[in-house]
C-alpha cells in the first residue's frame, strides 16, 4: 500500500508517542547511546504538546496504519523541524523522506529551515543532505553538575516576559535573527535564567536542564559560564546543552567544570545561515 502524507491530529497522539519512543530507542541501542525519550509517556507528552500548539506544523504518514510524524516549528522567522520518526518495521522505504519534503515544502517561504540531528545517525544525515541541508557545526550533548562560583559582576535571576525583548536583541546580535517564539514557550513551562552585567542581559538559556528546548546566547564566553553556573545552582538541578565544539575555550571550560560529553549532534541548514557572533548553542531545533 502507497504511503500518504496527511496533516496530524491530535487523535495521533498516543501512536506518534509510541512510535517516536520506539524509533529513538531503536537508534540509540544500536549505538549504545541513551534514548531521546525515556518513557513511551514522554514521548506522548512532548508530542501532545507540539500538536496543540497553534505555530507547529505536523504531518503524519499512513499506509493503512499510522507509521510516523514530523514537525515544522512556525513561531519564529527561522524554522525548526523536528522531532521525525518512523516505524521501526517500515524503516529505509523512503517515507523519511516524504515526511521531510512535506515540511520543506512547508516553510519553502521562510529564511531558512534548520534541524539537530544524531552524528552517529549516518542515515538520517545521508537523508538531510540529499535534500539539501548543509552541516554548519558539530555539537556536544554536555551534561552534568557544574562547578563554580558566579562572579561578583554578574547576576543570574530568572527571566520575566518584560525581558523578552532585550533578549531578542542579544540573539538577533549574535546569530542575525530574533527567537522569541521559543523563548515564550519555554517561558510558560520551564524556567529560563538570564545573566546581567553593567544594567543590561548579557546572556541568556531559555532552560538550563533540559537540552531539547535549551538554546543561549552570550555577549562573551565568560557571561554564558556565569549564567549556566548561577542558574544551575538556583534551580538545583543538572545541565545539558548542545555545545558547539568549534568554540573549543568553551568546551574545554565545560569538561574542566564538571560536565561529561554523552552524545555527539550536528546542527544541518537550509537557507539563510549567519555565522554567529558571540558564545552560543541550539536548541534540539536548531
């Protein structure tokens, strides 16, 4: 039976959940590297919560069942996609593929398009770059709990909605374009830190512990370590983000710190791409 792209619904919910957790799952064992998700809950959550949120695109692939999904995030000018999955028992049949044109087709009109994919995943990033997306940046899933103290220049407090747009203004300095539709998400179920140096917010995280949706900028490398270590220590949990190895300073300040590397990622763009300017990392998104 021929493969049927269609939009998703929320009625979708409880087989994308399944299928998700069961696709990352199958990938990682494969590599001997922790799953995305660690329930089949978790991954019903998350894609709950992307269904019913008005600015994300999702469609869904059939061929007389449900066999996977995938997402386009519209709440900002540069799109994200993500997360794709695909049953495992129908895998390497193109409807990868498929589902990825669909959301191309969908933010054809947009600035660029962006995703974060598994390094050790040859076959997705293989598939992203026959479509036309191009490695930009190797990245490092760090996590762990930091150690340090945060300078007496600098305080870390969480962020508030009046500094949204300040914080669109450090991004759009630092990578050409603002972010502020994350920013709001993660502002209504996470808790995001900014870092104020001489009256202004010299960096921010949109949420420090959880490295799927935590993306941060940073004037310099030392405003970012100051902000991951305060708002570590406020929040008493762990860190994780995608920390781009090229900024080798900053990778080498993570490990000294206490953070371990568990997973290694690549950011993949189509379309408009600035190198940034300042300390940085993605989001899962980009």
């Amino acid at each position: 039976m021929s493969v049927i792209i269609r939009e998703i619904n929320i009625n979708d919910v409880e087989e994308a959940g399944k299928i998700g957790f069961e696709a990352f799952k199958g990938i990682a064992e494969q590599h001997n590297f922790p799953f995305d998700f660690p329930s089949v809950e978790a991954a019903q959550g998350f894609v709950r919560m992307w269904i019913n949120h008005p600015q994300i695109y999702g469609v869904a692939a059939e061929n007389g069942k449900f066999i996977g999904s995938n997402f386009l995030t519209e709440y900002d000018e540069i799109r994200g996609v993500g997360p794709i999955t695909v049953d495992t028992t129908v895998q390497s049949r193109g409807t990868g593929r498929k589902l990825m044109q669909a959301v191309i087709e969908r933010g054809k009109d947009a600035p660029g398009i962006r995703l974060v994919q598994s390094a050790y995943n040859t076959k997705s990033m293989s598939l992203y770059a026959s479509l036309g997306f191009e490695v930009k940046e190797p990245l490092a899933l760090m996590e762990g709990n930091l150690k340090g103290e945060v300078s007496k220049e600098i305080t870390v407090r969480p962020m508030t909605t009046d500094d949204l747009a300040e914080c669109a203004e450090l991004h759009k300095k630092v990578h050409g374009f603002t972010r502020t539709g994350e920013l709001s998400l993660c502002l209504q179920g996470f808790k995001p830190f900014v870092a104020i140096r001489n009256g202004r917010i010299a960096a921010y995280a949109s949420t420090v512990s959880m490295w799927h949706l935590n993306h941060g900028v940073a004037e310099t490398e030392s405003d970012m370590q100051n902000l991951l270590i305060g708002a570590a220590e406020q929040l008493g949990q762990t860190v994780a983000f995608l920390l781009p190895t090229r900024q080798a300073s900053f990778h080498r300040w993570a490990l000294q710190s206490g953070l371990r590397m568990t997973q290694p990622l690549t950011l993949m763009t189509m379309g408009e791409y600035h190198e940034p300017k300042g300390t940085w990392f993605p989001s899962v998104l980009y």
